[in-house]
C-alpha cells in the first residue's frame, strides 16, 4: 500500500523524533566546584567549541537545563545542593561526571569529600582524567547524544524504570552512631537542630541522633 | 615597636617570669599562659602598636614527640602595621574544656579565625558574639583537625539520601 506524500514530508517514529531533537540540543548546567570547572569553560570556549554539537548554551537556571555537568570535587557541605538542583532539572535529563574527583573523590579520601557523585544522584557519563582534557568532555557529549539517541522515549518512560540505585556499592564500613544528619534534597538545608532530627546539647554536643529512613 | 622591644614591655607589664620567648627564623614568639593572654594581646595592641591581627590558629600536640600535659597550642600572629614588625602570640589549653578568652574585643578580625578554630579543633572563645562552625555543616558533630579524628570522617560523607532515576 502506498502511501502517498507530498516531497517535503517524511515520516518517523515519535520516539526517533524526541531522541533526535534532545540529543542536538543539549543544555548544560555546569555544576562547577573546582579545578575541572575551569576545563569545562575551555571546553566552552571557542577552540574547543562545545557549541558544535549543541550543547553551549550553559544555564546557570536547573530550570532550563537538561544536562548535569559534575565538574570538580562535591563536599558534604554540596553535596545537598547539588540533588536540590538535579531535582529541579526537568525531564528529561542526563548527568556527566567529569573528572576523577566526580567520579570516585579522586585523590580526595577525606572526611567531607564526596567519594563519587553517583552514590547519590544518577549518573550517565563518567570521563576520566584529573583534570580531563575538553576533548575527553566532548567525547563524552558525544557518547551521551549516542545513548540518548538509542534509549530514549519519547515520554522519558526509560526512567522509570529504573528504580534502583546504580552506583557502587552502598555496604560501607560506617559506624552508625557516628553518622550526622542527612541533608534534605528538597530544600537544600540540613536538619538538625530543633528539627528533631539531631539534638545538641551545651556547646554543640549531640545528644540524640536519627538516621534517615533511606539509610537504616 | 620591634618584636624585641614588645617583648621587654611585655616583661614589664605582666611581671619577668610569666612570659618566656623563643626564636624560630627570625620570627619573634611569645608564650604566655592563658590567664595573662587577655593582658598581654592587650598591650600589645595598645601599647606596642600591634594593630593588626593577621591570623589565629591552633596546633594539637597530641602524639608530638616534645608534648608537654598541654594538648592544644593557639597562635596569635600580630602585625605592626606601621613598622612592619611581626610577633607570634602562643598560648596552651587543654583537653577536656578548652577555652579561651575571646581577643574579638580588641580586634574585630578576630571574628572569623575564632569560628574556623572553633570549628576545627572545638576550643572555644568565651566572649565571641557568635561562635558557630565556619567550614564544616552546623550539624557536624566532631572537630576534623584533631589528631584522633579519623582522616576519612566517620561516615559523614555517606549519608546521604540516594536519588534514582525514578525520582527525577
Ligand atoms: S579531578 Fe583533578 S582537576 Fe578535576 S576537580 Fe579533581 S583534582 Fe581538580
């Protein structure tokens, strides 16, 4: 059966359409804390020139931005920050973790650095290197536009599924009783005192202590 | 005033064997105990032209292999503005209420070094109009630049809600 169509018509599946749209127009929120940060502007600037494929148009608003570029070390102090945005991104959206401080903490195996932004937000990419060079970020976009470009639904309903936490592995030697407050990702604060969550005593002491209901 | 000449007015004001010196790379250092520490920062500011207060720091002596019973050290580093003299004040407190008195009265830019000490090594400066934790979160509950706080913390940087994709 032919279908008969006038010459400036083709048709596509919904889906190939919505993959193809957001995977040439990527809009990143530089989520910038470090040493990789100022990689990621080269990778901006006009030698390397993220705009060819889409994706210069930085925005400093999660509201407009589609893609996560973790670039530098997270501290503790951060790291509810950086889920209070990843929440207030819009579907759908993707995560770069850029770097090996990003990806792992990096050489930074210390108490208030993050050892990998993926234990707690999603991560799509990850791009080796302290710091990686531009062309290591581009590869990256680019891998990414591939993934988006075969996985992606029209309706973002890949997502969905995927209720699992993905990272490593979570069966960390931790002593409890030395854990602090959570940060609430919704609102970027801390809970604790008169919060009910943690108690201090004179001088900062803490005398009762919760553990958030994800943890336990 | 050069740090030599503090020094001796030191001496004076605060009687000869409260105070004792040392050298270290032509950097003058003044040890004081802490009950004199308000009258010597004092006159160092008011009489001997030490107008600028460049830092405050602490040290934990715990481990170190001259330790004496003391185990925190806090430095005062002064600056002469005019004259372009230094001095180091140096003053000792110990576990398990260390305090001092707060030098805020005499230098404003006292404020924030006494916040980051109070924040790193959990000694306290009676009198600071707000001594609350500079660096770490306010719910921290341990002092990370004391020697027997484990360098990886102690599980602070796990816990963390975990976001899934489902959650966007
Ligand atoms: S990976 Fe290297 S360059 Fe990047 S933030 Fe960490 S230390 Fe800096």
């Amino acid at each position: 059966m032919a279908v008969s169509l006038p010459e400036n018509v083709f048709t596509a599946k919904l889906d190939a359409l919505a993959n193809w749209v957001r995977t040439n127009s990527l809009w990143p929120m530089p989520f910038a804390t470090a040493c990789c940060g100022i990689e990621l502007m080269a990778t901006g600037a006009s030698r390397h020139d993220l705009a060819r494929f889409g994706a210069e148009v930085m925005r400093f608003s999660p509201r407009q931005c589609d893609l996560m570029i973790v670039a530098g070390r997270v501290v503790m102090k951060m790291l509810p920050v950086l889920q209070r945005i990843w929440q207030q991104m819009p579907e759908p959206k993707w995560c770069i973790s850029m770097g090996a401080c990003a990806s792992t903490g990096g050489v930074f195996d210390t108490y208030a650095v993050v050892q990998g932004v993926d234990r707690f937000i999603p991560v799509d990419m990850y791009v080796p290197g302290c710091p990686p060079r531009p062309e290591q970020l581009i590869q990256a976009v680019i891998d990414l536009q591939e993934k988006i470009r075969q996985t992606g639904k029209f309706f973002s309903d890949e997502f969905d599924k995927r209720t699992q936490y993905t990272g490593p592995s979570q069966s960390l030697p931790r002593p409890l009783d030395a854990v602090v407050a959570p940060g609430d990702y919704t609102t970027a604060t801390r809970q604790w005192e008169g919060t009910g969550k943690v108690q201090f005593g004179e001088r900062g002491v803490r005398t009762s202590l919760e553990i958030h209901p994800a943890r336990k | 005033m050069t740090a030599q000449e503090a020094i001796n007015k030191l001496k004076e004001v605060s009687g000869n064997g409260s105070i004792s010196t040392s050298e270290f790379r032509d950097n003058t250092r003044v040890h004081v105990s802490k009950d004199i520490l308000m009258k010597v920062l004092t006159c160092l500011k008011n009489d001997c032209g030490f107008d600028f207060l460049v830092d405050i720091t602490a040290i934990d002596y715990m481990g170190y292999p001259t330790a004496t019973t003391d185990r925190f050290a806090v430095v005062y580093c002064l600056l002469n503005t005019s004259e372009g003299s230094r001095i180091v004040v140096k003053t000792m407190v110990n576990d398990p209420d260390p305090v001092l008195p707060s030098s805020y009265s005499l230098w404003k830019g006292a404020d924030w070094p006494e916040r980051e000490v109070y924040d790193m090594y959990g000694i306290r400066f009676e009198g600071h109009p707000d001594l609350r934790r500079i660096l770490m979160p306010q719910e921290f509950t341990s002092y990370p630049l004391r020697k027997d706080y484990p360098l990886r913390g102690m599980g602070e940087r796990h816990n963390f809600p975990v976001l899934t994709r489902a959650e966007g």
